[in-house]
C-alpha cells in the first residue's frame, strides 16, 4: 500500500505473525501521570492464579481486565527511506485482537486461611502461618490502602504472623482500651499510639500490634495523632449488641436501645441512632429488630433481594440502601436503580420499595 501525500511517498507493509510476547495496556489518566512522574514503583499481583490481576503503585490500585475486539490493531516499525524527502515505510509485525483495561480499584486482601485469634494465646480458628510481610507484598492492594483495609479486616500480628482478631476480642480490647485512655486523663483526640500503648503494657494480652490494630480501627485519622471516632465505637457496640440479643429472637426498639446503651465502657458519652446500623438488621415486624447482616447474603442481587423481601415485605429506601450498594457500580440513583428489580412509591418525602 502506498499513500502519495503532497509528494512524499510512505509504503505500508504487513508481514503479520502471531506473537502472543506483545500485549498493549490501555492507561488511564491517573495511571498514566503515575508513571510519567516516575516516583512510585509499580508492580503487578494477584493473590492466586485464579484471581483477577492489579496494578499496584505506592498509593493506588488498578484492576486489569482483557477486553478482546475485532478492530484492525497493528503493532508497527517505521524505517526511513534513504530519500529522506520521499518519506519511508511502515511494517506491520504484529495483530492485536485484545486489549487490556485498566481501572482503578480498591484493591482486596484474601483472609481465607489467616488464622482467627481470640486472645490469651487462644484461636478460634487455625490457619496457615504466613508472615505479615509476605502477606503485604503479595496482596492485590497497594502498601496504602493495604493498611487502611487490614485494620478494617480486624487485620493485626502476633509475633510477625499474620492474624484476624476475633469480634469478641475486638470487642473486649475496645472497652479495655477506652477505660484506659479515661483513667490515664488522655486527651481522646490527641493521641499516639506508644502513650495508648504503656496504659495497657502490664496486660501480656495487648500488644503494641493488637493497640495498633484497635486504635486505628476506631479513629478518623490514619497516622498519628489519632482521634477516637465516635461514632464507628457506637457502630461497633450497635452491631454486637444486635448480633447477641437480635440473633435468634425479635427485640423491640426500646429494649435494644437500652442493651445498646449498657454495652459501653461507663461514663463513656456517646451519642446513639438506629441509621448507624442499618445492613444490619431488619424488621420483620414493625416494632420488631433482628440483626442480619449484609456480608452473610448472597452476592447474587436478585437472590439477596428475595431474601430481603421475604423478611421484611417494605423496606424505606435508606434503609435497604447499604444491604445492595455494592452492586450500582455505575453510581445511578438509587431510587432509579432499585427501578429494575423492585417497585417503589413515594409517601410524603419518604420512598418505599416493595417487590415485583
């Protein structure tokens, strides 16, 4: 093929052989300026050979997904002709029929298999040992954001083994942990975690690794100095309080309010509201609460919602909201995404959804 081009001549050569040793990656912006700026490392992982592959920076995780098309894509050399005033020649040497995406993700750390430990030196489930480091360095997650979600995970160490603590442990290093930062006069929101640390160092129980694990489950801030974050406490507290008495019966409102409000460390002050549990409990009667929670249902949305309705018939929409979030990955209202699985109706301000 030859192009003639305001005299210049410019010859197109395809000599095409399959060679699967190129793959094109199609960089988003961001990932594009991380590499331009050239001042963070980026590796590839996964956590099994199963798994999706991710693109990991210092700060910032993308997924890579295989997009396969039936464009005409040719990977090309230019030579240039001796006539440099003629032009030269392009030759084809490869054909592409996939490309690879790249978007950004929040990245995931695989617990199956991390040992469950309850305190004491006693676990509620073993595991294989595996270090916290190595666990670090091959997770799909960026070192940033891999911190922010171990302690999310109840992620912490025991002697550089990497280890989940239990809910109930959690609970307990929880209440211990506040009644010592109010004993020792500590200021809630100034504070580091060596000082947190040597209020609780006569107790063998709780490491610097298992304060660390707490304190920065439970505060705003991801470096020091942290501060105590209300509200995730009375979350926490909330959450536990429905799982032990909501569990295998129904408890009205005001009897849960009551038990909620006992869970806390005393002269602990902090302010309660049912909307901080919700995708945790239903109500199958209307004055009745019984915890459920959303990482136990299905990851099928139309199965989670038949067990959803089948619970409890109405739902308000901010109520049901946090139990199918996860699965608007387009961001659309969601008064306009439910639109596609279930009904709703407007009553004064309020939007209720009901099943098909």
């Amino acid at each position: 093929m030859v192009d003639d081009t305001a005299s210049h001549e410019i010859g197109i050569y395809a000599n095409l052989n399959s060679d699967t040793s190129f793959r094109l990656i199609e960089l988003s912006p961001e990932l594009l300026e991380i590499i331009e700026n050239d001042e963070e490392p980026i590796f590839i992982k996964a956590s099994s050979e199963e798994s999706d592959i991710v693109l990991c920076s210092k700060t910032k995780s993308f997924q890579i997904k295989q997009r396969n098309h039936s464009n005409t894509v040719m990977l090309m050399d230019s030579k240039n002709s001796c006539e440099e005033e003629k032009g030269g020649s392009f030759w084809g040497y490869s054909s592409q029929a996939s490309v690879f995406e790249c978007k950004p993700t929040s990245g995931k750390i695989d617990v199956r298999g991390i040992p469950i430990y309850d305190g004491q030196g006693n676990f509620k489930k073993g595991g294989l040992e595996t270090s916290l480091e190595y666990l670090r360095e091959n997770a799909p997650i960026s070192d940033f954001e891999f911190d922010k979600a171990w302690f999310n995970l109840n992620g912490s160490s025991i002697n550089g083994q990497a280890v989940i603590l239990s809910h109930d442990f959690i609970t307990r290093s929880l209440h211990v942990l506040i009644m010592s930062i109010m004993a020792s006069n500590l200021d809630f929101n100034e504070l580091s975690l060596i000082e947190v640390y040597k209020t609780l160092s006569e107790d063998d129980d709780y490491t610097i690794d298992v304060v660390e694990t707490v304190l920065r489950k439970f505060s705003k801030e991801d470096k020091e100095p942290f501060s105590l974050n209300k509200e995730k406490i009375a979350q926490w507290y909330g959450i536990e309080t429905l799982r032990k008495f909501g569990s295998e019966k129904y408890i009205s409102p005001s009897e849960f309010f009551i038990k909620w409000k006992s869970e806390f460390p005393p002269f602990f002050e902090c302010s309660i509201d049912l909307p901080l549990l919700n995708g945790f409990f239903v109500r199958p009667l209307p004055d009745r609460l019984q915890y459920l929670s959303k990482y136990e249902l299905p990851k099928d949305i139309n199965e989670r919602l038949r067990i959803l309705f089948k619970l409890q018939s109405t739902w308000e929409l901010n109520d049901i909201i946090p139990f199918i979030e996860e699965f608007n990955s387009k961001g659309l209202k969601f008064e306009n995404f439910i639109m596609k699985f279930a009904k709703k109706k407007k009553v004064g301000k309020k939007i209720y959804v009901t099943p098909r």
